[in-house]
C-alpha cells in the first residue's frame, strides 16, 4: 500500500508541476504565409502576382494567363480536368 501511496504523489507532482510549466511557457510558433491552390494543382504563396478570377462567388487562381484564357472560354472542362494545360505561357 505505501507504494501506491508514493506512486499517486508522484504523480500529482508531474501534474501539478507539468500544468504550471505549460501554461508559463511562452508560445514560440511562427505564423505561416497562407497558400493558395491554383486551378492546375500548383500552390501559390501570392496570390496577387498570378492571374484569377471569381467564378460563381469563388476566387480561382491560375498559374499563367495562358491557363485563364483557356479557362475563360470553356470553364466547367477545364475544373474538371477535361482539358489539357495548355504549354505556352504569358
């Protein structure tokens, strides 16, 4: 019995010790730049350098204006996926 008396003090000491530790420790973690995901599956750290456009209330992204373009004249395809990605880029 005295051993599991000394076993429940140890362990209400962690705990009460662990608690405080946590709670004073200050939080160190960097915040991350947001990304975004263009409509070919690249990820894009900022936005406003590449081309897009709001489609039914959703801002879509594009890696090159050539990717809109095709976009802009047939856009269900080209969500989903129907359409090849086009090679030249402006």
């Amino acid at each position: 019995m005295a051993q599991g008396k000394i076993l429940r003090h140890i362990v209400l000491f962690i705990k009460t010790n662990l608690e405080k530790y946590i709670l004073t420790q200050p939080v160190t973690a960097t915040p991350q730049s947001p990304e975004y995901k263009t409509v070919c599956g690249g990820v894009i750290k900022d936005p406003e350098n590449y081309p897009s456009v709001v489609y039914y209330g959703e801002h879509l992204y594009f890696c090159t204006r050539a990717c809109l373009r095709v976009f802009e004249q047939d856009p269900d395809p080209f969500l989903a996926g129907d359409v090849e990605h086009p090679l030249d880029e402006e």
